[in-house]
C-alpha cells in the first residue's frame, strides 16, 4: 500500500515566459518556431498538388494567388525562417555526427562548412534546373 | 530492455531536418519569384504537370512532403512542451496525425494527375 505523503513538493510554474529570460533562449525559440513557417509553406504545396490535379485554370489561379501582398509578406518571413533552419542545423550537425579520424576528431567547422557548401551548391543547382535564372 | 517508439519518432525528424536544411530555402525562393511574377519554368502548368505525372516525381514529391511535415510535427510537438503545454501525449497523436494525413491527402492529389 502506498505511503502517505504529507508533504507539500514545492511546483515550479511552467509558463512560456522563460523565454524571454536570455537572448539565448529567444534565439533558441526562434529556432524551433521556423518549423511552422516551413509546415505552413508545405502544406500551401500541398494545396498547390490539389490545384494542379484540378487542371490548369485552378493552377493559374493558385499562381495569381501567390502574387498576393499577404502571399510576398509570408514567403519572405518563410525564407527567412527557412535559411535560420538551414544555418542552426548545420551548426549543429558537428554536435549530431562527430566524424573521427585515427585520435582526432575533425573540426566542427569543417563538418558545419562541408554542408553549407553542399547546400550552396545544391541550392544553385536546383535553382538553374527549374529554371529561376 | 525497455521498448520505446522514440528512433522511430526521431529517425524522420532527423531525415526531415536535413531535408528541409538543404532544400526549403531553395524551393520558397521558387515560389517568391513566382509571387512576383517571375514564375520559374519549373512552376509552369506543362513542366509542372509533366514532373507530377512521372513516378520519379511523385516519389520525390510526396518524400519531401512527408518528411518536412513530420519534423514540422515534431519539433511543433517538441516547442509545445516547452512553452508549457503538458499534454503531451494528446499533442503528439494531434501533430503526427496531421503530418500522416496531409501527406496522404498529397498522395491522393498526386495520382489524381
């Protein structure tokens, strides 16, 4: 049978407020919140498929949507939220994959800067290859 | 020794993360520029259509699709505790679901084509 527990643990409040305690942790939150510009612009393709299924005219009309004020203000915010993504990740891949060689391990700089020229290049290449310059 | 769902959990977390690492900056750049009216060739009904009808393109599609939505799920689920929100359990069958199902919705779109 259980005990009977008197005593009163003390509760430490959990609210969001912590956040805004340290740069660091607003940071840290900014991190975490581009997730739902990402989710957001995914599931707009998402609603793009169903506008391509639904034959051209639908497809033009989701294009002409896309040129909308609100459209431009949240691809701009989801770029920018996409590319801190894209900068905390790789900062943090060294920490994820240390690559070790004989005794030593490689600098995480080497591992984060592998990846931000992989990507520079994969961006470049998939830009040219749909034709956006 | 203990059963646990977690690397299945994080294991398309960490795929969807580095998917979305390497290629979402890149592909919200190809609908900005569509936005502002110059529409990437890519985004023109024929190409467009073209690519969806391949089977090459409905993988890599709904791979991207699938992927970025789950670590979307995840970290949302993630976040949510940290500012506070203790049903845990709730959250998770709510997000993963949501990721699960829009991605099937993609699916369905796809071979509607």
């Amino acid at each position: 049978m259980a005990e009977e527990v008197s005593r009163k643990p003390y509760v430490r409040e959990m609210t969001y407020r912590w956040i805004f305690r340290h740069p660091r942790y607003v940071r840290y939150m900014a991190r975490e919140f581009s997730c739902l510009f990402i989710g957001a612009w995914t599931l707009m393709m998402v609603w793009g498929l169903q506008q391509l299924a639904e034959g051209r005219a639908s497809w033009e009309a989701f294009l002409e949507m896309l040129r909308s004020p609100w459209s431009i203000a949240f691809h701009c915010l989801a770029l920018g939220f996409s590319l801190y993504h894209t900068v905390t990740w790789f900062n943090l891949t060294p920490k994820a994959l240390p690559v070790q060689i004989g005794e030593a391990f490689v600098p995480d700089a080497v591992i984060a800067g592998a990846h931000y020229a992989a990507w520079a290049l994969l961006s470049l290449v998939l830009l040219k290859l749909a034709g956006a310059y | 020794m203990a059963r646990s769902n977690k690397p299945i959990v994080w294991g398309p977390f960490a795929a969807g993360g580095t998917l979305t690492a390497f290629l979402t900056p890149a592909l919200v750049t190809l609908t900005l520029l569509a936005g502002l009216g110059h529409v990437p060739d890519v985004l023109a009904y024929e190409s467009l259509h073209a690519f969806a009808v391949h089977w090459l393109g409905k993988v890599a599609l709904i791979t991207v699709i699938f992927l970025s939505l789950w670590s979307v799920a995840h970290r949302l689920r993630i976040t949510l505790y940290d500012i506070g929100v203790r049903a845990d359990s709730g959250v998770a069958a709510v997000l993963y679901s949501a990721a699960g199902l829009a991605s099937i919705a993609a699916a369905v779109f796809l071979f509607r084509l």
